[in-house]
C-alpha cells in the first residue's frame, strides 16, 4: 500500500502540477510539501483539506493513506502503561531527534523481520 506522502505525489503529478507550482497553489512552501511526499511529516487536518481540494478529491480518501497510529490510541496506550510516557520523556531530554527515534524503530523492526 502507497503511503500518504507517496498519493499525494502521484495524485500531483497526474494533475501534471510541479512541486513548487502545487505548493503555491497550497500557500505553503515547496520544502514542506516534499516533506509531506517523502513522509518526513504529515499534513495538518486543514492542510489535507487543502490538499485533497486542489487534488480534486476528499480528505477521507486521503485519510485512508495515513497509516499512523491514531493520537487517541497513542493517549489510550500512554495511560494504560506510564512507561510510554517516561521512555518519550527520557528520548526528549536525551535531546534525541525524531529522525533517530524513527531509525532505531526501523532497526529493531528489521530485527524482528530477520527472526520469522
């Protein structure tokens, strides 16, 4: 399955809009949007609205490519277990970056991959 960043790209490009042009269109910058195509970050709710919009298409179908877990379940799993909530306080002031944070997941979840 595409992810968010990678339908939106190729939504754009079927429109044939360049990147700069399609973020103009948006009012934001062309860096952000190809951080949003590169899955580096993720639209606000009024920016996918935008988006979907000069896409010509809902903000619920591009919803449904957003493959993150919901903040609500993030809440649900920080109560129901605080060392969520201690681990993200002790990475933040460690001062780690979010991009470490992702690359450390990644390696463990190749790890896991590795041993079925």
């Amino acid at each position: 399955m595409k992810t968010l960043g990678e339908y939106i790209r190729e939504l754009r490009e079927k429109n044939d809009f360049s990147l700069r042009e399609f973020a103009k269109r948006l009012n934001l910058s062309a860096p952000f949007v190809s951080d949003i195509e590169l899955g580096r970050r993720y639209p606000s709710e009024d920016v996918l609205e935008k988006i979907a919009e000069a896409l010509g298409i809902s903000a619920e179908e591009l919803r449904s490519y957003d493959t993150r877990v919901p903040i609500s379940e993030l809440k649900k799993l920080a109560k129901s277990s605080p060392a969520y909530g201690i681990a993200l306080r002790k990475l933040a002031d460690k001062k780690i970056s979010p991009e470490e944070i992702i690359r450390i997941a990644e390696k463990k979840e190749k790890g896991h991959k590795e041993e079925d």
